[in-house]
C-alpha cells in the first residue's frame, strides 16, 4: 500500500509518501519522499503563528513540495502533451475556491504530472488551526477527485502517538505488540498537552485493527509549549521560545554549584525553592508548580505563566535594567523549565502507577527537550525497583518531534488498513479542536 500524507495543521508544510508492507506480525514502512517546509523564519519576526499567514504560505509551498516529494520518490513522470479535461479542471478548481494559491499554480502545473501509483491520500483534519488545516483539506481533495484516489481522515494528535517509530533510516518497522498495553501517551506541544491513554491497539483481537484512545488528562488553559513561547518573549528571547529557554537554564544547571534535582511535589507550607541561590548578590528566584496537588491528571500553565510575569515585573520595580543581567535571565528560564517539567512528569508517573503502564510514549514539540527526556527517563526507570513495573519510556528521534507527514502517514496506514475510507469528500471539514 502507498500512502501519501500531507500535514498542515500549524506552520509546516509537509507531505510523505510512505511504501508499507505487511510481513508476519510486523508492518515495514519505506519512506519514497519526504519533505517539511517550516515557516518559523517568517514567523519568528512576530514572535509567534498567524493563523492566515500560515494559511497563505502553505498555498504558496503545497505543490511544489509535492513535486518535490514525487521527484525523490522516483514518480515524477510528466505528461508532455496533457489531453484537456474542462470538466475535471473545474471540478478540482471548484475544490480549490478558497485557496487561491493553489488555484492559481493548479493550470499551470497538475495536468503535466502523470498519476504516480498511489493507494491512498492521508490529510490531517484536526485539531490544529482551521485556516492552516483547510489548505492541506482543500489540496488532498483536489488530488483525490484529480487522480481518483481515496482519502482517509488523521487526527494529529494521533500522529504524534505513531512518530516514536521512524528512526533515521528510510526504513522502519511498526510492532505493536499486547504486551505494549497498557499505553499511556503525553501529548505536549504548543497547542497541546494532554494524557491520553491507550488501552488496546492493532496487535489487540478485539480493536479490529483500530487503536482505542482515553483522554485522561488535558491542559485547563495554555498548553506547556505555548508558556514556553509566552515566558521566551517576557524575558526578550526569540520565538520559538523552548528551545530558548532550555539554553539558558543548561547553563544555570551546570553552573549551579548545587545540581538541581527532582524531588516531587512540594508541600503546601513549604513556600522556598528546592535549591539554594548559588550566587547571593542575585535575587531569589522562585515559582509555583501548576496543579501539582489536584487530584486529576489535568494541567494548568497559565497561572505559572502570570507567576513569571509578576516575577519579572517585581524583579524591574526594584531594578529596571534588571533582565540586562544574563545571570538573571539563566535563573528565572531554570525555574520555569523545572516548574513545567516537573509537573508533567509527577502527573504522568502518578498515571503510568495507577494505570500499571506498560509503554509511554512522549510526543509533540516539548518532547524535544532534554531536561523533561532526563527526568522522565529517570524516573520511569525508577517504577521497576518501587513499583515492580517494567515500562519503557519512548521519544521521537528530534525530527520527528515537530509537525510532519511522515507521522500522518503511519497513522494513515490503519486508517486505510480499517477501510476507514471518507464516502463523501465534500463532508471533509477542519476541525480545529478535534480531539483523540
């Protein structure tokens, strides 16, 4: 089966064309093409994502990356002497209304390209920002009713959940075994951070190929990637900001003459940081750790968000210039990347012991950072010696953590194997808050 995916949920423009094969109880996948057009030059200028900006640009990028992708994957073929279709080219054209873009390179380039041998077309619908999502929703109808080709519907959050496998080979293998299950997943990203927990898969006899989803777990208000982005900005960091952040607070972990350790929840009448001020001439630096004490598995950055701010604001009244110190800055990126991380991590291992996880799996944009990797890791490894369970905790290799296709492919592969094909392409709609 070949499947070509295509992804534009936020600000990356991606398609892949994956080749799968089923041999025994183990699903090989080829990857023939593929490419990621990010957008983050644009819109680090901003300091953050235009949902129309994002739009436009991927219109302007969608084709080509296609050709781009047929070009790898050998497909490429052109009609030298295209035979003209009016009726099929303003059907495709009336699929294409809203993205002007599209329509405008559609003439000029589609009839060249022979239908390549593709089975299936896989699209992301949801959840993600509703212009960006219409432009890949809008393209993959176009192609299907172009090339007549079925098309099936992902969830990305769903993708995340399948990018642990691809390695950098153009080859890997998907083994889902009953052994896996229980699964939890944390899904944290920009937009998103949730637990969701699966409890059977397509190794299961009685999912019927299908993957069953529990959402556990949900941020209340910003997701963990989107404080990151917000803190980044108040302290005068580019976007995106994670990455950022983490800079400067490695360097305030090495430095420290004290090592910065994860020791759990805090009491509530403990008020004092876990960690001394290494440098005495510089303020005490401290911050709360969101719904670290709520009985549920939900999460709430927000509060941590304005805790930084009023730090920061406090920080000024007594010294304007302070955030020209870049002691400072290193101090108060540390005490938030800890206050994040050590939030997820105490509620997902609190759900991997109440659950008896099996496998963990870690997805989406935060999932890159190496403080929340180190700690998860440890204190998963921990689990077999206090709790007797054996889980494995699982990442994506660092291309992977950020939107792609080649995720949206995989998880395209059991919708296609599920026969979950869409009947009515015209009922194919964004969904910017489509849920597991």
């Amino acid at each position: 089966m070949r499947i070509l995916a295509i992804e534009t949920s936020c600000d990356e423009t991606a398609i892949s064309l994956v080749d799968v094969r089923k041999e025994g109880k183990n699903t090989k996948f080829k990857i023939l093409g593929n490419e990621v057009s990010s957008q983050i030059a644009l819109h680090t200028q901003y300091g953050g994502v235009f949902p129309m900006m994002a739009k436009r640009e991927h219109g302007k990028n969608i084709i080509h990356i296609l050709e781009k992708v047929l070009k790898e994957a050998k497909m490429h073929s052109l009609n030298k002497k295209p035979q003209p279709n009016i009726k099929l080219e303003n059907k495709t054209k009336k699929l294409l209304d809203r993205e002007n873009e599209i329509q405008d390179r559609w003439s000029d380039i589609m009839p060249f390209i022979k239908k390549p041998k593709i089975d299936v077309i896989a699209v992301t619908t949801g959840p993600g920002l509703e212009p960006a999502l219409w432009v890949g929703i809008s393209f993959a109808k176009a192609l299907s009713t172009y090339w007549n080709i079925p098309i099936v519907k992902v969830n990305h959050m769903e993708g995340h959940v399948f990018s642990i496998f691809p390695k950098k080979t153009k080859n890997f293998t998907v083994e889902i075994e009953n052994k896996m299950f229980p699964m939890l997943s944390l899904l944290v990203s920009g937009g998103h951070t949730e637990l969701v927990l699966v409890k059977e898969g397509p190794a299961s006899p009685t999912s019927q190929g299908g993957v069953k989803y529990k959402k556990i777990g949900q941020t209340r208000d910003d997701a963990a990637g989107e404080a990151f982005d917000k803190v980044a900005r108040m302290l005068g960091l580019p976007y995106p900001g994670g990455p950022e952040i983490s800079k400067l607070a490695n360097i305030e972990r090495s430095s420290s003459s004290k090592l910065f350790k994860f020791s759990g929840p805090r009491t509530k009448e403990d008020e004092e940081p876990d960690h001394e001020n290494s440098n005495n001439s510089l303020p005490l630096v401290s911050l709360p750790r969101p719904m670290i004490y709520s009985k549920d598995y939900d999460f709430s950055f927000s509060g941590l968000k304005t805790a930084a701010l009023y730090l920061i604001r406090d920080l000024k009244i007594k010294n304007p210039n302070i955030l020209d110190d870049i002691n400072i800055k290193q101090k108060i990126a540390c005490e938030f990347e800890n206050a994040v991380v050590e939030t997820l991590v105490y509620k997902t291992i609190k759900a991997i012991k109440q659950h008896k996880i099996q496998t963990l799996i870690v997805g989406g944009g935060v999932s890159a950072n190496k403080y929340l990797q180190e700690e998860m890791d440890k204190k998963v490894k921990k689990l077999k010696k206090s709790d007797f369970l054996n889980t494995k905790a699982y990442f994506p290799s660092k291309t992977l953590t950020g939107d792609n296709a080649l995720m949206i492919a995989i998880a395209g592969y059991y919708q296609a194997k599920n026969k979950k094909f869409v009947k009515n392409i015209n009922k194919i709609k964004a969904e910017g808050n489509l849920s597991l």
